[in-house]
C-alpha cells in the first residue's frame, strides 16, 4: 500500500468515526412522524391553551395561581380522553385568543367562546359543549330595569365577545364602552363610569354577590354554543375533539361538572346523556 492510499484509507476512517460519534452524542435533530403527532400540535404529546383568567365559573385563576372553572375541567377531561395528559393554559385577553390560535401560537382557545359565522372565517371549532344566558348588570340605583332602559346609556362589553356582538346588533340605542376583562368594566361600573355592563349570566351572578350589583336583565342565548377554537385545516384535532366531547356528555362528566360550577342554572338538554333528557 503507497503512502497515498494510506492517508485516505485513515481519512476515510475518521469520517465514519466522526460521524459514528456524532449519532452517538445526539447531534441529529430528531424526526417527528406524523404517527408522533396525529393532531399537529405545536408539542407533541402537549396542548397549549390561550383561555381567560377572570371568567369565573368559566375559565379563572385561583389564589395560587392555577387555572381552573367548568371549561378549564371539562376541557382537560377532553384532552384525556384523546391521549394528551399535558394541558397548559395560559392568560390573553379575550379578543386577542382566536387571532393567537390562528397564527399557531396555541394549539386551542378555551374560554367559553361563542361559535359565531364572523369567528369561523378566523378559526376552527369543536362541537359545541355549553350554551347559557347573557345578562345586563347595573347597579341598584342606575334606573336600569331592563334592555329597554340601555338607550343612551354607556354599556360595557368586553372587546371581542358573544355580548359585543350581540349589543352592536340588539342595543343600537345603548353607548358601547369597549374594555379587555370583566373586571376592568365591573370596576368602570363600580365607580360610575359607565352605567351597565353587558356579559355572561354566571359570571354576571358571581359580581351581584360580590359587589352588591343588580341584575337587570338575562337573555337566553342558545344560537351561539361555546366551542374549542382550533387552527383551519386541522382535521384530525377537530375529529378527536368532537368524538372526545360526545363521550364526555354521554357517560355524565358534562353533567356532574355542570352541576358542581353553575348549582341551579338550567342544564340544556341536548349535552345530557339518555335516558336523563
């Protein structure tokens, strides 16, 4: 063997080795199959959340800081009933979740999201798992006794909601005062900057004990069921989403968690399993 050959049969030899080496240490970014990750999730094997903390019974915040409420409990069963036991959630404001799912910043939005036709050109939905009531709050010596009494008046409304929405559409005589939580607009009312406050039933009922607050009007509003908002073109997540939902109203965790976060409010029916509609 010349001297040439020698040299390119050890140059030869340390590249395998390199190599040999460098799979061995890891150096290769692993490959994610689509049997890795069947839904598309940003993390496989992981859901990330945009929800609300201030929504309570809905999605909120604890004094620990923990996420918790019907749609916190519901949806985390949901997932694990799909194979994810790795839920996170994290605090947006309400208008800004469905964008924030859209551009693939989260896997979902979970915050009692209204399904409307102006959100699904945004985003996807899931089935529709809870319908309730809209309410106009106010306080005891506003004058305020009903929708009919909003006409020139200063309502709050959260920016981006089903009672944004709603108002715009059905309060055309009423001022529309935009604000990102409900507290930020229970405390405008509380301190007389705006004269009512346009939400949801539950979390309407939570301020009357709280701050002592009248309850003006409710509206039921079963047209637009909350839903889980999820990126266009996710079929798979969708299909295991609505499958997982279903399951979780027809052996009676929808019902059992509906009964322990909104005790005495109307259960719809149609999320009941048979034999007890």
């Amino acid at each position: 063997m010349n001297k040439r050959t020698f040299l390119r049969g050890i140059g030869a030899a340390s590249f395998a080795a390199a190599a040999l080496l460098t799979s061995a240490c890891g150096g290769g970014a692993p490959t994610t199959t689509a049997a890795d990750n069947p839904y598309g999730l940003i993390t496989p094997g992981q859901l990330r959340v945009a929800s609300v903390g201030d929504s309570k019974p809905y999605t909120f915040t604890d004094s620990s800081g923990k996420f918790t409420g019907f749609d916190v409990e519901f949806f985390t069963d949901v997932a694990h009933r799909m194979g994810i036991k790795d839920v996170q959630f994290t605090g947006q404001d309400f208008a800004a979740i469905l964008p924030a799912v859209s551009n693939g910043q989260f896997d979902a939005g979970v915050a009692a999201i209204g399904i409307t036709d102006k959100r699904k050109q945004t985003v996807d939905f899931s089935s529709g798992y809870l319908a309730g009531y809209l309410t106009v709050l106010t306080t005891k010596n506003s004058g305020i006794s009903g929708t009919g009494g909003l006409s020139g008046k200063r309502l709050g409304v959260v920016q981006g909601s089903l009672q944004e929405a709603y108002a715009m559409k059905n309060f055309s005589g009423a001022n529309l005062v935009r604000f990102p939580d409900n507290n930020s607009a229970v405390s405008a009312l509380n301190s007389g900057t705006i004269d009512a406050h346009f939400l949801d039933y539950e979390a309407a009922k939570d301020y009357v004990t709280r701050y002592g607050l009248k309850d003006a009007a409710d509206i039921p509003s079963f047209d637009a069921p909350a839903g889980v908002a999820i990126a266009k073109n996710k079929p798979a997540l969708k299909a295991a989403l609505d499958k997982a939902i279903k399951a979780a109203m027809a052996d009676g965790t929808w019902k059992r968690l509906y009964t322990k976060w909104f005790p005495g409010s109307p259960m719809p029916k149609e999320y009941l399993p048979e034999g007890n509609k």
